[in-house]
C-alpha cells in the first residue's frame, strides 16, 4: 500500500492492511434487503477478515438494528442505502443506532414505496435534508455505473448535480459491484471534488466481503472511525468482483427478489447485459488490435504484398 496515494485499486490483502489500520467493507447487505446472508454469517466473516462492517441495506434498518447488538466483537456503522424518486441510491450512515432508528421512523418510513426496492417518494435533495437533522454522514455510491442508481445520470442536470455534490459529504470511489471503467470515474469525480472517498464491496454475499474497503490509522471507537473518514484522513482500496460472479450475484437478487419486488428484474437483466456487452467488445476490440499488428508486420516485411 502507499498512503501517498487516497486510492488503490488493488486486491486488499486484509492481513497486512488489518495489523496496522482499522478496516471496514462500508457497503454490505444482508437478507433483510437483497443480500444472502443472516446477520449472523456476516458477523462470522467480519470476525474471521479482522475489519468493520456497515449494513447498509435498501430502504430497511432492521439488519443494521440488529447488527448493533455485534458492537463489543465487531466495529460497526450503522447505515441505509435510500432509493430517492429519481430512482438514484444515496448511503446514510450514523453514529449511533438510535439515530438511524429515529432517522426511519419519523423522516423516511412514511414515504417509502409499495415493496422494499422501490424508489421513495423523496427527491434526493429531501432525502439529504432528512438525514441531515442527524449526526450522519452521506454519500453517493457508485455514482457512475450502469444502472440509473448511480446520481451520474441523465435524470439530474449538471447544475442539480453540482448543488447535490455541495450537501452530502463524499462519493463511493471503489464499489466492487462496478465495472472498473466506471469506477475509475467515480475516483476521478472524488479526487475533483475535493470531499471524503469511500469505498464498499457492495456485496450481496459472504464472499464478496471485503474486496474494497476503507482504512484509516488504528482506532478504538464508531465515530473515530467515521470522524476519520470524514476529516479525508482514510484511503480507499479494492477491486472490482470477477466479471462472472457478477452476473451471478445479479441473477440471485433476481430470484431473491422476485416476489416482493419485481421492478428490480428489469434493472438487474440490463445489468448483467451491460456487463456481458462490455466483456464481448472488450474481446473484439482486442482481436481487432491483433490482426492490425499482423497486417502491419507482413507489410512492413513485404511491401509489395496485397492487404
């Protein structure tokens, strides 16, 4: 690692990182949204990788609430990932539970949508504004990516985008769920912004914990960890999942997800296509490139050849 440099994007080797920085995957989902494990299974992994973990699962806390009661064998962030009118993901995360509770129940709880994946009936600018009446810290994951649940998109205007980059805190710059392309502008519009980076593995199971994370110089408690994070005093690194375990993960939040909210199939099929696509022209552009090179070689060793 090289604390020159904010951002990595490298395969964290977890037992060098967690022997000298506090660790944490600040971007995971459990059962109680569209992720595959019990709480108790993430506590297991957090334990057995030595880092931190915030549950941050859509539009519902009853898997951060209950992984609070992990607090004394883990370090853990309370958090949501909100889905706002517009379709686009914001990360909410709290120094204390009872806040993200009171968050819920008074400021998000009364607007969420028919099923649990459901875009709110909150434009993101209330959706900030709510979460700002507490001691929270807010973030835009994976802004860049495929899906309109990324703020980078068509839906927002570039100056409603540069008043939102003014009221939340950071942006993820490393999710491991993203393509690598896509990411790499996230970290671009990090650096440019001049605000906290983040990142998660975005992960829907056991074994995409831990492939980015955040790490900050050793400490002992939640909001010195996320007064770290804050203050810019934290680096992100990580690499994106293997192109076939994406498309995995996506087809089980497919099944997962089916019969309590489908709208998310349509988004989850135009990601894995996009994903496919973009492995495909990386194929043939590569092929291409190869045959020019022979071109070139047979006519630079035979200029009178037809070609």
């Amino acid at each position: 690692m090289n604390l020159n440099h904010r951002v990595e994007f490298e395969k964290p080797d977890l037992f060098e990182l967690t022997e000298q920085y506090t660790v944490v995957d600040m971007h995971f989902h459990s059962r109680y949204s569209d992720g595959v494990n019990l709480i108790k299974s993430i506590v297991s992994r957090a334990k057995k990788l030595g880092i931190g973990i915030a549950l941050t699962d859509h539009n519902d806390i009853r898997g951060a609430i209950r992984l609070d009661n992990y607090k004394d064998e883990i370090l853990t962030i309370p958090g949501i990932e909100v889905t706002s009118k517009e379709g686009a993901h914001v990360l909410i995360y709290f120094y204390d539970i009872e806040d993200l509770t009171d968050f819920y129940e008074t400021e998000l709880k009364a607007f969420l949508g028919s099923n649990l994946m459901a875009s709110t009936s909150l434009e993101m600018e209330e959706i900030i504004e709510r979460a700002r009446l507490f001691d929270s810290l807010v973030f835009f994951p994976h802004p860049y990516c495929a899906v309109y649940a990324g703020v980078c998109n068509p839906t927002f205007t570039k100056g409603r985008l540069s008043g939102l980059f003014d009221m939340v805190d950071g942006v993820e710059v490393i999710n491991a769920g993203n393509l690598k392309k896509w990411n790499l502008q996230c970290a671009v519009l990090g650096f440019n912004l001049g605000k906290a980076m983040i990142g998660g593995s975005d992960g829907h199971a056991l074994h995409h914990m831990g492939k980015a994370v955040v790490y900050t110089r050793p400490v002992k408690t939640r909001a010195q960890f996320l007064d770290a994070v804050r203050d810019n005093r934290s680096w992100v690194m990580g690499k994106e999942i293997a192109l076939l375990r994406k498309v995995a993960s996506n087809s089980y939040k497919i099944r997962r997800s089916f019969k309590n909210y489908p709208h998310l199939i349509e988004k989850n099929v135009r990601f894995s296509y996009t994903l496919l696509n973009f492995k495909t022209r990386q194929v043939k552009d590569s092929m291409q490139k190869k045959i020019s090179q022979r071109l070139r070689k047979r006519k630079s060793e035979d200029p009178s050849a037809i070609i």
